[in-house]
C-alpha cells in the first residue's frame, strides 16, 4: 500500500517530558481536546478510564493494520529516506464518520504524528476501508526503531490502540548499494538485491495505475510498455524480510521499456 513520499507530509511532533506527563512542542499543532491528548500521551491507565467514564457512545476498534518501514531510494534527489507507512482498518458502531484522529507515537524517542481527517489517506481494498499515511518520516529522516503506538480515537475521546514494532537495522542500503532496474536486451531485470520483487506504476498524479510482480530473471520490456502510458512512473520494490521492511526505488521513466 505503499507509494511514492507525498510532497506534504504530516508534522512530526517530539514529545517533551514535564513534571505531569509528556507534552509537545512549541510549534506542534495543538490537540483540539486537552483531556484527549492527555490520555493519549499518558499511555493510558487512570486518565483512560476518567475518560471512558464521562463518555457515552461505542469506542471505536482496530480491527487490522498494515504498517511497516519503508526505506525510499529517490533517484531524481539521489538520496536515500526512511518513513513509516502506516494503515489501521477500524470501525466504530456508531458510524466511521464518528472516528476523528489517528495517532502514530514513538515513547521512547518522545515522536509523535497526529493524523485527522484533513492529513490522513483513505485507500479501498477489498470493500475494507484504510485509513493512515504512507509517508511519515521526521526531520532528520531516519526512523526511530523499536515500538510504536497506533492510536485511533473517536469525537467522543474513546480510543483503542495497535502497536507497531519496527526491527530493521540501522542501514539497510545506501545510495552507492541498492536494488535497481537495469535493461538486458529485451527483458528489464533487477540488480543489486535478492527478492522478492514487484514493480509498481503511478500516474502523473501520483495514483497507482499497476502493480505486477518482477522474477529474478526479469520480465519482457515490451509487455511493460503496453500495460501503461509514457507519462507514468515506474518503482521498483524489494521486500526485506530480515529487517520487515520494503526497500522502494525510483522513478524510472517509461523510457527504460522503449
């Protein structure tokens, strides 16, 4: 589920320690509800409860997520980015539209996104509603590794939480070292890596046109060409299993296939 970083990301937020909890930066956008983002924050426990007491209404549930680190190889910059791709299939029997906000923190390295209905992305699949963002990554861009708290919250304050754990090693590639496409005669074949790759296509809007997996030994250029248009882009994935992690290199342009 995962795509080319979107120009405008959401704001990272780091978390400072204070005498009563954690709070946020200066600069970070405030929480719209106080009492919400403390009970978040706090991780739970009393304020949780307090919260859970004074509302009525269903909570809403995480039923799903799929989210994972993405290391992003960008061949027009020439730099390598990592970012968290982050997706939770959540329902709420008061109606989807009661789910209001969707919190991506880091504890331990006092990081937080907050997601809303103005910053998050919507994908279907399967007649299952995703909600989330495919590229969130803080400033420095490199990802803190270890846990992570999903926190979906509903207009009422109720929550329900997933975690996420990210495992991979400090540097999975770099730009001298990575997986890319390269053209053998009449087949486009992936060098530089191991597998399992896929190879996946985005319109000139940034909308996924296709998606197709590519063998080892590399797949005919000519049948590529004809499943998309020239102004498409074209990205090449290689899943890490070691580090669960998806290495994502691009673009390429609809030249590598004439």
């Amino acid at each position: 589920m995962t795509t080319k970083p979107p120009q405008r990301l959401p704001h990272a937020t780091r978390l400072k320690h204070t005498s009563t909890g954690l709070r946020r930066d200066k600069d970070a956008r405030p929480c719209r509800a106080p009492c919400r983002s403390l009970a978040l924050l706090l991780g739970g426990g009393l304020m949780a409860l307090l919260v859970l007491g004074a509302c009525t209404g269903s909570p809403p549930e995480i039923m799903r997520n799929r989210s994972g680190l993405i290391v992003f190889v960008d061949r027009e910059n020439e730099e390598v980015v990592e970012q968290l791709s982050v997706y939770v299939h959540a329902e709420d029997e008061d109606g989807e539209e009661d789910i209001d906000e969707l919190y991506v923190i880091h504890d331990e390295a006092q990081l937080s996104w907050n997601l809303d209905r103005a910053t998050w992305q919507e994908r279907e699949r399967d007649e299952i509603r995703w909600i989330g963002h495919a590229g969130l990554a803080p400033a420095d861009g490199v990802i803190p590794r270890g846990t992570y708290r999903l926190v979906v919250v509903d207009r009422a304050g109720m929550r329900d939480e997933h975690t996420l754990e990210v495992v991979a090693r400090d540097e999975i590639v770099t730009w001298e070292d990575h997986p890319q496409l390269v053209r053998q005669n009449d087949l486009v074949v992936p060098a530089g890596g191991r597998g399992p790759y896929r190879l996946r296509f985005l319109s000139s809007r940034g909308n996924v046109v296709g998606e197709i997996s590519l063998p080892t030994e590399g797949a005919s250029a000519e049948e590529i060409r004809e499943a998309i248009s020239e102004n498409d882009q074209t990205y090449l994935m290689e899943y890490r299993a070691r580090d669960e992690a998806w290495v994502i290199v691009g673009p390429y342009p609809f030249g590598l296939f004439e």
